[in-house]
C-alpha cells in the first residue's frame, strides 16, 4: 500500500516535487503504485536513497514533455498533468520500473540510470488518440471494476496503468443491469461518476458503450430499444435509456455498436442512428458519438444500400450526424495481411479501404483493432500470443508508409493475465511513439534482455497462424462455434473437425496432415526453443516461460489428436498418438497449474471460477483455462470417434 510521506523520511524510493495545482492528481496517481512516494508541493531538497523528480509546468503542448538533469535528479518540464505524468513514467523507467500490469509494477532493487539517450529531448504524441477499450461485455478485470461492483481503487489504477503506457483514452460498454434494476442503477452511478472524475483529473477522456437494437444483444449490453416500435415510442425509449447512463456521469463519448450476425432494414438502421445521436444531445448536449464498423462476410450482414453491396455497419456512415467510424477488426488479424476465414472473410479489404480513403480525405476516423478475442480463441485456451504486437504494428507501420497515418486508435482488449498486458501496452505506447520495428516494441516492456528476446522470437515463430493459416489448429472451439458453423454463421477460422477426416481424400488428408500435425509440431518446437534457459525466479520471466510452455504443449496436444485421427483414417494403430496427447495435455496442466497460482491480480479467483455477473457469463474469463475445457473437449470427441468411449462433450460455454 502506498504509504504519502508528509516529511523528507527516507524510506521512498521515489520522490516528486509538483506544482500546486498538480498536487493532489500526482498524489492519486502515485497511489497505484506499491511502493512509498513522497509528493510534496515545490521544489523539496534532494531524498537520500531515491530517485528525485521535479514536475514543472510550461508552455508546451499539454501531452509534450521534456527531461532534464536537475543537480543530482531530473526535471520533467511539461505542458499539463498527461505530459507531467508521462515524463516522470519516462525518468521511472530509465531507472528500471516497468508499467506492465495494472495491479504488478516491476520495482528496481536500487534505482540508476539505464539510458540517458532521452534527455534534453522533446517528446510529443504522434497519435491524436491513443485510447484503451476493455472490453466489460466479457468477464475480465475491468468489468468488475468499472461496472459489476465498481471499485474506484481499482478502477483508478488501470487508469494510471493506460497513462504510464501514453494512453489519452479509455472506453468500456456499459451492462443492461442498470436498465432493468433500478436499485443497482442507483449503486452504480455514484461510483461510475468518480471513476470518470479520477479519469478526467489524470488527463483522460472517457467513452461508453451502448448497443442500438436489443435484438442484437447477444451479451447483455445496455441497450437504447430492447424492440423498435413508432418513431416516438423510439424516441421515448432512448431518452430514458439516455438518461439512466448519463446522469450524474460525464462521458465524454457514447460508442454506439450494433452486436454481431444481424442487420435491419438500412432505411430504419440509419434513421434510429440519427435518432441515437439527436437523443443523446438532448439529454446530454455536447457528448460525442463514435459508431463500431464491425466486420462480417456472412450472408446475413451483407446489405445492398445506395447502389452497392456492403456489409451493414458501413450504413451507419451515412447517417447525417457528426458521428466518427470506428473502423473494427478482430483477433490478431489486421488490415494488410490474411484474415484466415475470421467472420467468413480472407481479407479485411472494405474495412482497409475505407480507413485509408477517411484518412486520405483528412476525415476524423479511428481504427479498432483486438488485442486479443477471449472466447475459445487466445487467453481463455489459454495460449500465450505476442504476435498481436506484431499484427498491430504492421497496420501502423503500413498507413504510415502510405503517407496517411493514423491519427486515432483505440485497442479492443479482453483481460491482462498470461501475458496479454504486453499486447496493451506495448500498443498503447505506439500511439505516442511508433518504433521504427514491431521487435523494438516488445523488447523495452521487459526489464530482462533474454526475456524479451524470448518473447520476440516466440512471436516470430507465431507467424505461421496467420501465413500458413493455422490459427484455427491453436485455438479452441465451444459448442455454440460449431452449432454456428452448421448454419453459415462464423467467427473464428474453421478447421476440420475430427469426424470429418475419415471422409477426405489422400490429397486433403497430407495437407490436413502438414498443417494440423506438422505444422503445429513446428511451432511447439520454436516455442520451446523461445523459451529454453530462462530464469523463472523472476516473475515476468516466469510468466512468460509459463506462456511460451502452455502454447507449446497446446501446439502438441493438437498435433497428437489429429496425427490419431489420421492414423486411424489410414487404418493404423492411433495408440501412440493418443498417448502423445495425453503427455502434452499433462505438460499443458502443469503449466496451468503454476501461472493460476501466480496470477498479477490480488482478486484471482473470480477470474477463474464461476461467479455471480452481470455479463452473460456466470464465470471469470480464465474459467475454461483453468479447467482446460477446450483441451477436454477435444479429447473427448477423439477418444469417443477412435476408441468408442462414451462421454458428452464439454460445451465450454454457457
């Protein structure tokens, strides 16, 4: 816990000396970090022991800053409290701390200088916006948080986690239980309304989500019509629900998405939008509006509107309303490379293509992207995935090579543990500075060399799930993916399925076989390799030998099944095989086993058990991992195909 040191006790190891103005926001924000700090008003003689900083405020912009030598400690000259805050997280990590998770900040043993290249340099965002979206709809940290049982504490300090990586933004969908409970509306307001507060003070601006039609809901979000009717029982129905989010509460912005594998008549769809908009500013004049453009190749959300086919939530830019496109892609797949079958597409080509013609045209519009997808796909497996830091690079990388780069980004994310801080953060600070490789922004969130090169090569080795397409081998699937699939509806990449394989020809069965059994042989080996000889003492090394372990074996496991399945399609003995998988599910256990017992976040339970919610899920969102449903699943539905074993297949959903 923090202790605020009132005098020149000696026992912090870090001291910061603020102007007035910026005292009680410095002194909040140190808070969340767990070690002593004294913040004193002024200039304060020197702390024997601790790194001393001095905040001073200047004419520059009020997210630049600048660092300088002051006597034996330094001086952040800076244009406001974003920029303040930014430089002293910049003087912290040249002596050795590192931001990597809300709730673990990595504390040298004796703060020094580790690089000094920064001083007497001018530092500003490159982005515009550099925004963070939790995405509360699943059952990550965040929701409980900011919306189960709002916990302003806690809250506070993914505040300070989103402004130590150069965040500006944060943005999270609200719940439908303060829709339909007025007494929980009741509890949740006063403290939404002081997360919102801590979040203005600190420099950031704050959004919240709302979905359109209550018959795309699909997870319990709040909605403004739960059944569209008249246009004033519409207009009635949206004030209200208008009036129960923003009461008392400052948003700065309303996202506005409209769910996943529907659409409405395109007349009506833009119609309710501008109903949306006009609203909003009734009951909340000013407060912005960003629309989600989500992705889709599924029939059912192909439209034909103004003499072309589109995919329905490009509708919403028609709407005659100053309302920014937030343009959406999802998993680690991005807007240059192959989409791999992700929501029945190959390529994110619409969304590409308007992106860059907003940005040509010199239109406000932001990028949307994953950092990572939760359900049955990456941490929930779980499997350990920096490739995401590659995916988003690129997109910046590329735009700007184009000559129009990327003024507003906001990353979609979904829970912190197993590693999913560094595809964060390491996004977040590309906003303010874009390194010049996808490497140089992995390596400088690790304090260890070896560890970060681990990690870089782990992500290297991961390429192959998007080039060779092999995504869909890694990931799992629940029940509700393969009931879709029988229906056209798709999310994740689809793979062949076990009872399938005795049905291909030779030529199907070798590529099932270099993909799904070599391939994934290959990327376990890599991993392996990625990971040899790390030190485990430390904790963000251990976690990560935990990850590159448990993706590893996971690659394995998947490899036997198939290598039994297609042994047994040939008419050979899938003995060996299944006991390979057997071996590999065990490896994958035990590295479960060690992560969940060292999880960064103090409450870690309710991450990976079943609990009371207000999302559509009654479990935390490492549930699945924690029991290896997935794994389960798929062992099940091998042993019962080749061995005649009985048994129900674990749904891993619901």
């Amino acid at each position: 816990m923090l202790l605020l040191l009132a005098s020149c006790a000696p026992e912090a190891p870090l001291a910061v000396a603020v102007p007035a103005e910026w005292l009680d926001v410095v002194t909040d924000h140190a808070a969340s970090l767990p070690h002593a700090v004294l913040v004193t008003e002024g200039a304060a003689p020197p702390v024997a022991g601790a790194l001393d900083v001095r905040l001073e405020a200047d004419d520059r912009c009020e997210e630049c800053f600048r660092v300088e030598r002051e006597g034996e400690g330094f001086l952040v000259r800076a244009g406001g409290v974003p920029g303040a805050l930014y430089g002293l997280a910049q003087v912290m990590e040249w002596h050795g701390w590192r931001f990597p998770h809300p709730f673990h900040t990595v504390v040298p043993d004796s703060p020094s200088l580790a690089d000094d290249a920064g001083l007497d340099v001018d530092f500003a965002p490159e982005m515009e916006r550099r925004g963070y979206h939790p995405h509360t709809l699943h059952p990550i940290e965040a929701m409980y948080d900011v919306w189960g049982a709002p916990d302003v504490a806690r809250a506070a300090a993914m505040l300070d986690w989103v402004v130590r990586n150069r965040g500006n933004y944060v943005q999270w969908p609200g719940l439908d239980d303060i829709a339909s409970d007025p007494a929980t509306a009741e509890r949740w307001r006063p403290a939404a309304a002081e997360i919102v507060d801590a979040a203005h003070a600190r420099g950031l601006e704050v959004g919240v989500g709302v979905q359109l039609f209550g018959l795309s809901n699909l997870q319990l979000a709040y909605d403004l019509l739960d059944d569209s009717g008249t246009d004033a029982e519409d207009e009635a129905a949206m004030l209200a629900r208008w009036r129960t989010l923003t009461e008392g509460v400052a948003w700065d912005e309303v996202s506005l998405s409209f769910g996943e594998f529907f659409s409405a008549e395109p007349t009506l769809f833009i119609g309710r939008v501008e109903m949306a908009y006009d609203t909003l500013q009734e009951v909340a004049p000013g407060t912005r509006m960003n629309a989600v453009i989500h992705v889709g190749g599924n029939e059912d959300v192909q439209v034909e509107y103004d003499g072309r086919t589109m995919t329905y939530y490009f509708l919403a830019t028609y709407a005659d309303r100053p309302i920014e496109p937030f343009v959406h892609t999802v998993m680690y797949y991005g807007l240059y490379e192959d989409a791999g079958g992700a929501y029945g597409m190959d390529a994110f080509t619409e969304h590409r293509e308007y992106l860059e013609a907003a940005l040509a045209a010199g239109e406000q519009v932001t990028y949307f992207p994953e950092s990572a997808y939760w359900v049955a796909f990456d941490v929930s497996v779980p499997t350990f995935l920096p490739l995401y830091v590659h995916s988003r690079w690129v997109d910046l990388d590329t735009l700007r090579a184009a000559g129009t780069p990327l003024e507003r980004h906001v990353l979609f994310a979904s829970g912190w543990e197993w590693g999913y801080w560094l595809n964060d953060a390491a996004t977040l600070r590309m906003g303010y500075t874009l390194p010049a490789t996808w490497q140089d922004a992995i390596r400088p969130m690790y304090a260890d060399p070896a560890t970060a090169d681990a990690v870089v090569a782990a992500a290297e080795a991961e390429r192959v799930l998007v080039d060779e397409r092999l995504a869909p081998y890694l990931a799992g699937r629940d029940i509700a993916m393969d009931l879709g699939d029988t229906q056209g509806i798709l999310s994740q990449p689809r793979r062949t399925p076990f009872d399938e394989v005795a049905g291909l020809d030779a030529a199907a069965r070798a590529a099932l076989e270099a993909d799904a059994v070599t391939g994934m042989r290959t990327l376990a080996d890599a991993l392996e390799e990625a990971g040899a000889g790390l030190d485990a003492g430390d904790p963000i090394t251990a976690e990560v030998v935990d990850g590159l372990a448990v993706t590893a074996a996971r690659a394995r496991y998947v490899a036997a099944l198939y290598a039994a399945v297609l042994a047994a399609a040939e008419g050979a003995d899938p003995t060996a095989a299944l006991a390979e998988a057997d071996a590999a599910y065990a490896a994958g256990e035990a590295a479960i086993v060690r992560r969940h017992a060292a999880l960064h976040d103090p409450e870690p339970e309710r991450l990976r058990t079943r609990n009371g919610n207000p999302t559509l899920y009654d479990y935390g969102y490492l549930t699945n991992a924690d029991t290896l449903c997935f794994w389960a699943r798929e062992r099940v539905q091998a042993r019962k195909l080749l061995l005649d074993e009985a048994g129900s297949d674990p749904g891993c959903t619901l």
